[in-house]
C-alpha cells in the first residue's frame, strides 16, 4: 500500500532592485529609524519598479525553483499565484504567469487570504496532487504591496514591501514506511467578523477605486499571537509530533514582535525560528516563501528537517503547514 506525499523540490525568491531603507521613509513621514526598529524589526524593504508587476515578481521567483528543481515548465501542471495586488482585475495573474513562462498545458489560478495567501495556497495544491488533478505545482507568493500602500500613513507604509517567492511540489508515491515525508499536514482558518482590523478601503464592487491598506495595529497583534499559536497545536496535534521536535519554524514576517511572541508560546527557541522581516518588511503572502529560501540556500533546512510555515492575515485568515523536508 502506498500513500502520496506532495514532496518540495526546489524553492525561489526574488526582490525589487530599489531598497527603501527606514532613514529614507524618516524623511516623508513623522517617524524614526529606531521606532521602526524597536516596534517591528524591520529595517528596510523593497519597492517594485515602474512597470514592473506583480506577475513579473512571481516569474522571477518561479524561474529560481524551477532551475533548482530541475524540472522545467513543460513538467508542471499547476500553478497557483497567492496574491492581494494582482495585475488586472481579471484575468487571474496566474494565467499572465503562466503565459510568460510558457506553459500552454495545465491550468492556473489566484488565492487570494493576504498574507495568509501562500500556506492557503500550499493546502490547496497538496490537495489537487494528493486528489491526482497535477503531477507538479508551482505555487508561488507573489505581491506589489507598495502600490496599495497610503504613504502619508506611518502606522501602516513602514511595515510592507514587495517581493515574491515560489516552491515546486511534486506528488510521489511512498511506501506507508517512507510516508513521513513532505507535507504532512496543514490547517486553515477564518473569522470574517475581524474583517475591519485589517483591510482596504476599496474595491471593484464598493468604491470602483483600488484604495489603501487601513489596520488596527494593536488590535491585530492582540488576536495574532493566539490564533497562530491554536493552529500551529492543531497540526502538531494532527500530525502526532510536539513543537519539541521541530528543526525549523517559518512565520510569516509581519513584525518580529509576532514572531517572538509566538515562538515563546510554543516553546520554539530562537535559534530554530527563521526571520527575514529585518530584510523585505513584511510581503504579504510572499513572505513565508521569501524566508523558506534564505533558510535553504544558507543551510540551515536539510533534508530530513521538521519545518513548519505559519502565516495570519487580514480577513482574519490564519493557517499552518508541517513539512519532511527532503533535498
């Protein structure tokens, strides 16, 4: 008997040339580089081009995992594009991703939880390759955040960037003695009534107008901690394994104090906890993936590793996956 795994193969990132350092944006808003620092962590982030959108982000990460994946577009059957700011309207910007790197086969979609994005759209593909839908998924986070953002509102345009990054999984099938590999588990979660701590003030149907990010900072930190720590023991919970045994925790890089405060409740020592927020700021739903790759490319994840990816995002949306991580 034999179950199937959706196995990470290779993973990629990418970053606007343009770095928009804290001194820099001290300079247009009523801030300092040391409040920036001691609140979020974050020290600077990158900024998208003129012209350059949000699909071109996601095909330069997708390249990246493609090559050390060795596979090429003709062996992927889907791609899924986790993003808040995406080209157009319509048509989704997976099928713009999916024109530029060529593939005329398969099918591609958009996910859109924010931040969350990326472990959504994880979850999402795993149960396509589990179900047999695709062979390979490219599943990609991918975001021009700045070009939603109100850059006369401190409490809001320090904390995002831009950014995108990409992981290729492939379903394999293993021996029920070789099943603890891969994706071994994930949990999702919403709560539509907290939909005013985090969002924008536009959209197509409401106002015609695209608007701007508008959050309750203290409000969203106050349910952040909670809520991931509560999803984060349903997987363990489901997968069989304690937070002891972890090798590696990603979150989502939204603000290091976050990050501590979850890494605290779930007992995960600092030294296993992954951040890059100090990097990018926080990238949406291209952050985990961002973090993902630096942790790989530096050695730190290895093959036989026990890596969890969190993330919580506007709506509220929250979710967590647990990965064998395997070269």
């Amino acid at each position: 008997m034999t179950v199937t795994r959706s196995i990470v193969r290779g993973v990629g990132g990418y970053l606007p040339q343009r770095i928009l350092t804290n001194k820099e944006l001290a300079q247009r808003v009523d801030t300092t580089d040391e409040w920036i620092v001691q609140r979020t962590g974050i020290s600077q982030r990158h900024i998208a081009a003129d012209g350059e959108f949000t699909s071109d982000l996601a095909v330069r990460a997708a390249e990246k995992a493609l090559a050390r994946a060795g596979v090429s577009i003709a062996g992927i059957d889907l791609i899924i594009v986790a993003t808040t700011t995406p080209d157009m309207t319509f048509p989704a910007t997976a099928t713009l991703v999916q024109k530029k790197l060529g593939m005329h086969h398969g099918f591609a979609l958009d996910l859109q939880a924010v931040c969350s994005g990326f472990v959504y759209a994880m979850a999402t593909a795993d149960s396509y390759l589990k179900n047999g839908m695709a062979r390979r998924a490219l599943v990609i986070g991918a975001e021009t955040f700045s070009r939603i953002l109100d850059w006369e509102d401190r409490t809001t345009c320090v904390l995002f960037g831009d950014g995108a990054g990409a992981i290729v999984l492939e379903a394999v099938d293993l021996a029920d003695g070789a099943a603890d590999q891969g994706v071994l588990g994930s949990r999702l979660r919403s709560d539509g009534r907290q939909w005013d701590k985090l969002y924008v003030d536009g959209g197509v149907s409401s106002t015609g107008t695209i608007g701007h990010v508008r959050m309750q900072g203290r409000e969203v930190f106050k349910h952040a901690v909670g809520m991931i720590s509560d999803v984060i023991e349903d997987v363990l919970s489901e997968t069989g394994y304690t937070s002891a045994q972890l090798n590696w925790f990603v979150p989502h890089q939204a603000n290091l104090r976050i990050i501590n405060g979850v890494g605290k409740k779930m007992g995960i020592p600092a030294s296993k906890v992954v951040v890059t927020v100090d990097r990018h700021a926080n990238t949406s739903a291209a952050s985990v993936p961002l973090a993902l790759e630096t942790a790989v490319l530096d050695g730190r994840i290895k093959s036989g590793d026990l890596v969890m990816l969190e993330a919580m995002g506007g709506g509220f949306t929250w979710g967590a996956t647990l990965i064998r991580w395997t070269d």
